[in-house]
C-alpha cells in the first residue's frame, strides 16, 4: 500500500501521541534543539568574544564570571563551545545534505535499472567505503589544504555511498510490490514510479539514517579537527579545543572536559532521536527489539 500525499490528522494524531509518549524521542530532541539554540546564540551573543586574547586570565578554573573557566589563551571556554557547536552542526549538516543528495538518486537508480548500472554502482560505493572520511580529508588537505571546506568535502564524499546503499535496499524491497506494477501497467517510467512510490516510501529509512549519519558526523568534524583538518584558527572547534588540552590535563582539566562532554552529549542525543524517530514512524520495529 503505497503511502498517501496528504498524511491524515488521525495518522498525524496518533504520531504526535507516539512522540510524546516516547522518552527516548523527547530526551533526544530537548537536548539537540539545545544544542541547536546554543549554536544559533552565539551568532547574536557570546559571554566574551573568542577571538580576544586575555594572558592574564590565562586558565582561570570554573566561576561565576566565567563559568566553564578559561583556557591557556584566557579564552572563555562556554564562549567557545557555544561557536564551536555552530562549526560543528554546519560541518554535519552540509555534509549529510551532500551524501543525501548524491547517494539516493545513485541508490534509487541501481535499483531502478538493475543490471550492470547496479553492479557498476555498488563496486563504486564498495571502493569509496575503503577510503574514510578522515583518510579522505587527508588527501584532500595534502591537494587543497585544511579547513572546514574541505572537512565537508570528506565527510559528505563518504556519506554517499551509506545513503546509496539504504536507499537502493529500500527500493529493491519496494519495485516487487503489486502496485508498483499497476504502475508499471499502466505506462508509468521508472523515474515517474520512483518519484511518486518509491521515495514515499523509504523516506522513513532515509530520515533516520540522516540523523545517525548526522551524529557522525559530528564526531567526524570532532576528529579531523583534532588533527588539524578541520575548521581553522581563529574559529573553535570542539575537537581542537580537545588537542589543545592533552598536555594541560592535570593542570586544567575544565580544558578538555567540557567540550568532551559537548561532542557525548550531542552525539547521544541524536542517537536517541535518531531510535525515537524509528519507533515512532514504525511501531513494529519497536516490538520486534
């Protein structure tokens, strides 16, 4: 049964019921939409300016005037975090858009055509899978060199093939079904039924693959930062902000606790949104764990 173009209000109701019955859904979106509103803050407001350089408040520990504390550049920590989240989402969010953009119309295709094209595809995807994202945003730094640019160029290049695979599986499941071939019968092309049955379809599987993609992104963005491929100086990074506290430690702690505690917190909280989605949008899979 193909899905409608108008979702009822009762189906509307009952989804609305389901989400807010769902802890794990709730948890996860309180805590991404304030991860999100701390992000969309720091464009207006920051507790200090992250680019002014204090000595003399250089590693002040956690208070009320600076409530994170400070690192060794006398640099507000929360300040940072805060425009660091902002790198940090953008970075995921445009590179899950790249991967999504790409990879299912690639994946929708091979299912489509079948054949070679599929065959084709799918060794394609199996090759870019042997490079990840943090060996491609080295070759791509050694050509270009570093920055946020080129981090969303790897990270987006890998997320393509994730999105192709879910989105040709969905649509393999899909192109059997009895009305798929009324369709067909009935002089439809494939990118017609593909559009007007098969995308209907999968968008369930694919919008909760985005939200774990986007997880990992997040802490692809962290990773290639740590090393120094990600966003550049003067802008913070969470993962930056982690390499630049390793040798200080036992000396400020706060240094590398708080933007650890930013990348668990936000990655778990997509996590769980990411399985609320799941449930909501297919109660049996819920049963079925």
């Amino acid at each position: 049964m193909t899905l409608q173009t108008e979702i009822p209000r009762e189906k509307l109701a009952s989804l609305a019921t389901r989400a807010l019955h769902h802890k794990s859904f709730i948890a996860g979106f309180l805590v991404a939409m304030l991860v999100a509103g701390m992000a969309a803050l720091s464009f207006l407001w920051t507790p200090y300016d992250v680019t002014r350089l204090v000595i003399s408040d250089k590693l002040l520990a956690p208070s009320a005037a600076h409530w994170f504390g400070t690192d060794h550049f006398g640099r507000d920590v929360l300040s940072m975090i805060m425009v660091g989240a902002r790198n940090s989402i953008a970075v995921a969010l445009v590179a899950v858009g790249i991967g999504m953009g790409i990879g299912v119309p690639l994946g929708c295709w091979a299912a489509a055509r079948g054949g070679l094209v599929d065959e084709v595809l799918m060794r394609l995807n199996d090759l870019v899978f042997a490079f990840p994202a943090l060996l491609s945003a080295i070759m791509i730094t050694a050509i270009f060199g570093p920055g946020a640019i080129n981090a969303i160029i790897a990270i987006g290049i890998f997320n393509i093939p994730v999105f192709a695979r879910v989105a040709r599986a969905g649509a393999l499941a899909i192109w059997p079904r009895e009305y798929i071939l009324a369709a067909r019968a009935a002089g439809k092309g494939k990118a017609l039924i593909t559009l007007e049955h098969v995308l209907p379809n999968i968008a369930t599987l694919l919008l909760v693959q985005g939200t774990i993609q986007f997880a990992l992104g997040i802490l692809a963005e962290a990773s290639l930062s740590y090393v120094g491929l990600g966003a550049q100086p003067p802008m913070p990074s969470w993962g930056r902000m982690l390499f630049e506290a390793q040798t200080r430690m036992a000396q400020a702690p706060w240094m590398a606790v708080f933007p650890g505690m930013a990348i668990v917190i936000t990655v778990l909280a997509l996590n769980l949104l990411g399985d609320g989605v799941a449930d909501i949008l297919d109660p049996k899979s819920r049963r079925r764990r």
